[in-house]
C-alpha cells in the first residue's frame, strides 16, 4: 500500500517538527520515491543518478536539525547545507503538489462529555491545520534563510502548506453498527473536517464504465479488515445516514477530499442519540473480488451495504459519488418515494405592482439528485415534496464558460484535470439547509438535449398531460458527451433517466426486479396525484429543449442547425442553454402569478420549485449558470 502521511502530533517549532514522527516518515517516503524515480532513468544518464541516489539515502533528519542549528554556516560547510535545503525545499513543495496527509485530532469529548461541540471542534480543526501550515512555511523560510538562498522577493503567498485533509474524530465505538459489522467500529470517525482547496488529484481512471448494481451475496468480507488502513466520514444522504469507508491506500483514499466537499456531514446529534446507518459504503476494497462490484441489501441486519473493489478502471470520483447516490436512491425507492436524476432550483418571485414579478433569488435544491416524497398538507391535499441530496456539484468542465471557472477558484476539489475530457471538479453550491427542507414541486420537466428548436418557438412544453409526459420521462432519451461508456453523439434511453440503479435497459428488460415493482408503484401514486394537481392548476409537466449536444448529433443536418439560428455545430453547445434560460425565467414568472391568484392575489412572495430531469450533459448546469448570468443575481 503506498503510503499516506497522518499526523497526530502537535508540533510548535521548527525543531520539534523536524523531531517529529511524521517527518521522518515523510522524509522516508518522499527519498524511497525519488530514488525509485532515479532508478528508471535512462541508461545515459546513470551516472548522475548513481550519485544522486548516493546523496539522498545520506539525508536524515538530523542533518536537517543540523542546518537549523547554525548560527552561521562555516563556508567550508556550505555547500553541502545548501543541497540539503535545496532537496528538503524539493520535498516541501512534493508535500504540496503530490503527496496526500492527514493531520488528524481526536474528539471524543464531543460524544462523550458533551464538553465540546461540532462548531467548537471545526473552530479547532481549522485552528490546527493554519498552524501547521504556518510552522512548514516557518521552517522552510528559516532553512533557506540559512543557507543565504531568501535574497529578494520572498514568495509566500499561496503556498499553502495544509494537509489535505484535518479531521476531528471519535472513536468508531460510539456508532452504532449492528453487531455482524462491529471490525467496521474499529476505523475512528470524521466528525468535522477542513480540506485543502485549489487542488486537482490524478486517478488512475477518469470515467464510470461498469455498472454498480445489486448483488445476491454481501460483498463485505471483514475477515480480512484492517482497521488501521481505512478513513470513515459518516455523510448525511438525503434522509439518510451512510457512512463512507475510505482505503487509505493512493488512488482510493484521494476520494475523501471530494467526498467532504460534496455531501454534509451526518448530525452529531444522531450518534449521540444511538442511531443506526442506513447504509455503508466501502470504496477500495483490497479483499473483494471483481464480481462484489455493486449493493446489498442486508435483511438481517436492515443496513444497505455497497462496495467497490481496489482495481485502477474503478478508482475515479464518479465510483464513489454515484453508488452512494444509488444507496440513497434504494432506500427511497423502498420508502415509497421517486429518486430524480436532476437539477432543482427554487426561485424567489417577488411582485412589482407596475413593472411585474422578478425573479429575487435562485437557491438549489439539487444539483444532480433529488426525490420525491408524496405528503398530505393541511388542506389534505396530497403533493409532491422535493428534497435533495448534495451540497457540492461534481461539476464536468467542458461545458462552463471561464467566468464560472473563476467562481469556483478557492472552494474546488479538482480531479483529472490533465486528461482533456471529462475533467471535473466538485465545488459547493447549496446549503444544507436547502437542501434538506422539503419544498412543494411547481415543475418538472424532462431535459431534451438533442432535438433543435426553431428560432422564435419555445424551448418548453409545459402543458403536457400526465400521461404523455412522464412518457418522456420513462424513454429518457439523451444524447451522450462521452463521459461513460456510450460515445460522444450517440443517442441512449435511460429509464428515467437512470436513477442509479437502471431500472429498466434499453430493451426494455426490467433490472433488480423487486426494486422496479415498487418504482411502478410510487409512480403509479404520482400519477395519480399528479393529475389532480395538474388539473388544479399546481403542477405543470413537460418537456424542456436544452439543445446542448444538437450540435454533435448526425442526426441533425447542417441545413437543420441554420434554420434554427446556429452557425456552425460548436455554436449550440454555446448559445442553446441561453435560450432555454430565457424561456424557463418567464415560466418561472407565469408559475408565481398563477401561484399568486391561487392564493386570491395576497402575497408579496412566492416559491417556485423546478426539477429538470435528465442524465449527463443534457443541460442542467449549464442552463442554471445562464440564468444566474441573466438574472444578474452573481457579481463575475
């Protein structure tokens, strides 16, 4: 297992930190990688690597105490000091660029004194890793200071020095896990987190090709668990407590970061209070077979167990954030309730008596999952009730504008951004707050995103009925970017569209049989209040035309794209998500006047919910990120 630096010791000056265990166990690491590195070079220049190797295993800690410990260094000795700095300043900027740590603190007072709190614990959190940083670029400053290689410009800005990750834990004892999954107990529990922002971590894959579906056997074999080798953040998923098991080994335990920056932590209150996960997901698995890819449900132990193997093709982002997504979308689908692949926007109208309603606020709900739980009101009247999932979007860059890239500087986690296609980063969007309350829905719309639209015509059709609508919705029909499996331009259908697990394959098969009846049954229930709701005038159901890969579709002549407005094939992918922003703002506007008259005209306020469902690249983002642009609700 390649190794990963933890640090558990607190260290307050430069000596001390150089003492320290951590240290030489970086020290170690970062000389056997260089060495190894050394070792590959070409035959030509073996010579110079002969020496070089000669010099790095030579180097300890204690000739780094050494360099500190002059108070002037003799002239006689200064070369040697300098190639000493010279290669730990080398190893201060590896530590930054391509090693992954975590300084971690424990914290079992919050559990078991109540002496601490999560917000106290985060304020200390934060505190240890600006310390540490401080102290490395302390130490470093101090090094170069010594050896008279600190002359002019001094370059600190921006070379933060935290690690990856700094984690509060409690012991994993606390949690209550069923008793046939007590070695789990075992790994600590993140509790509150700072992670390092304004980095992108290479994976050994950069796109989802194997399906993570259900099993008929537990894919979780704790024979063989280490506890020391994992990392457990428990995130709350929807409704739902699921607790991440994280290897530590490189490839697997990058993970963690964009995990952190993606869903919420579950509440404290809820392992204080003894409550049990809903879920468990193991990512990096050394033990598991090729065919223990997928989920179980563990009727025994009423726990949904998921699990990915250790293999290079399944150590990319989207194997975490999507089987998780898919345990979530399991235990609602047992609920009673429909998971949506979408994005859910929730807009503020407000009313101006002579120019009209505006648009005041946009606040997601959701950025790539949601469901649906149908609830009685006071009035007794059954609705659709949207909650979502993340916090954070797993936001494919291709098709962002440089302005959006710029808001994400400073809150990102990036990840392949080499690779050309498909790089992603995963930045925070909504609050945890919105994305937990449940909001009535006013709209859902199926997102089109290869069928082009006459310019002058509407890019919705939001007066569909019940039954030809949530047809778009069953087909799920999509042109593909290229992203999984299916390649760039080619059409697919995904029943609706693909709530992890497929439900349905493009033959029209039915997937996890059991899992399939029940979706037919909520929709069935949604349906039905759904017609209700549309003939009251509540609810509109539809289509929206986001056109974004019309232009990479063969079906779709050239003749075709300039009767429609567009110049070449590059320019819809551009200019089509503006025109879908424009007509979905004066939708949204409609929807709150008739919200408005439905409420006899007395309100000065109110909240339009908007799901847009639909897989990858058909839109969703891009389109929320024009009307923000329109709406003039960021400052770029």
């Amino acid at each position: 297992m390649e190794q990963i630096l933890e640090i558990r010791e607190g260290c307050n000056t430069p000596e001390q930190l150089i003492k320290s265990l951590p240290f030489s166990r970086f020290l170690k690491n970062y000389k056997n990688e260089f060495i190894d590195n050394l070792d590959h070079r070409d035959q030509r220049h073996h010579n110079e690597a002969i020496h070089k190797v000669s010099f790095i295993k030579e180097v300890c800690a204690r000739d780094i105490l050494w360099v500190l410990g002059q108070d002037e260094v003799a002239d006689a000795d200064m070369e040697r000091a300098r190639n000493l700095v010279r290669f730990i300043d080398g190893a201060f900027h590896h530590f930054r660029s391509s090693s992954y740590s975590r300084l971690v603190r424990l914290q079992n007072d919050v559990v078991a004194t109540g002496l601490e709190t999560p917000d106290s614990v985060k304020d200390k959190v934060t505190e240890k890793a600006t310390s540490l940083s401080d102290l490395i670029l302390q130490t470093r400053r101090r090094l170069l200071r010594k050896v008279g290689m600190e002359h002019g410009v001094r370059r600190s800005h921006g070379l933060d020095a935290s690690p990856n990750v700094t984690a509060g834990e409690i012991s994993g004892h606390y949690f209550n896990l069923p008793a046939d999954y007590v070695p789990l107990s075992h790994v600590p529990l993140t509790i509150a987190a700072d992670i390092r922002t304004g980095v992108d971590y290479s994976t050994p894959s950069n796109k989802r090709a194997e399906p993570f579906y259900e099993l008929d056997h537990n894919p979780l074999n704790l024979i063989k668990f280490d506890a020391d080798e994992w990392v457990s953040v428990p995130l709350q998923v929807g409704a739902w407590m699921i607790v991440a098991y994280l290897h530590k080994s490189r490839g697997s335990v990058e993970m963690e970061p964009g995990l952190l920056n993606l869903f919420p932590f579950a509440e404290i209150a809820d392992i204080q209070q003894n409550r049990r996960p809903d879920g468990v997901f193991i990512f990096g698995d050394p033990n598991a077979d090729p065919d223990d890819l997928g989920y179980f449900w563990d009727e025994k132990n009423q726990l949904l167990v998921g699990l990915v193997p250790n293999r290079d093709e399944l150590k990319y982002f989207g194997y975490c954030k999507k089987p998780i997504l898919t345990l979530h979308n399991v235990l609602a689908i047992r609920k009673g309730e429909i998971p949506l692949h979408c994005g859910c926007t929730r807009y503020m109208v407000r009313f101006d008596e002579v120019e009209g309603p505006y648009i005041a606020e946009m606040l997601i709900k959701a950025d790539d999952m949601g469901r649906i739980s149908m609830q009685k009101g006071e009035d007794n009247q059954v609705r659709p009730i949207f909650y979502g999932t993340e916090t954070g979007a797993f936001a494919c860059l291709d098709g962002f504008s440089e302005q959006a890239k710029l808001l994400m500087v400073g809150r990102e986690v990036g990840y392949n951004k080499d690779t050309g296609s498909n790089a992603r980063q995963i930045v925070p969007v909504a609050d945890d707050i919105e994305v937990m309350h449940g909001d009535p829905l006013d709209a859902l719309l199926y997102m089109n995103n290869f069928e082009l639209v006459e310019q002058g015509a509407s890019t919705i059709d939001a007066s569909m009925g019940v039954d030809e609508a949530i047809e778009h919705f069953r087909l799920g029909e999509r042109v593909a970017a290229g992203s999984t499996h299916t390649h760039r331009g080619a059409k697919e259908s995904s029943y609706w569209a693909n709530p992890f697990p497929l439900l349905r394959d493009e033959a029209d098969t039915p997937l996890h049989p059991d899992l399939y009846k029940q979706f037919l049954d909520n929709e069935a229930i949604f349906m039905s209040v759904a017609k209700e709701l549309v003939e009251g005038g509540e609810l509109r159901l539809g289509v929206a035309f986001s056109q974004l890969m019309a232009g990479v579709y063969g079906e779709n002549s050239d003749d075709d794209l300039t009767r429609c407005g567009y110049h070449d094939r590059d320019e819809v992918e551009q200019l089509a998500p503006t025109r879908l922003a424009e007509d979905l703002i004066d939708l949204i506007k409609d929807l709150a006047l008739e919200k408005r008259e439905l409420a006899n005209g007395s309100r000065d306020e109110v909240s339009i919910t908007v799901a847009l469902v639909g897989d990858s690249r058909t839109g969703k983002s891009e389109t929320a990120e024009k009307m923000e642009g329109i709406l003039g609700l960021q400052l770029i």
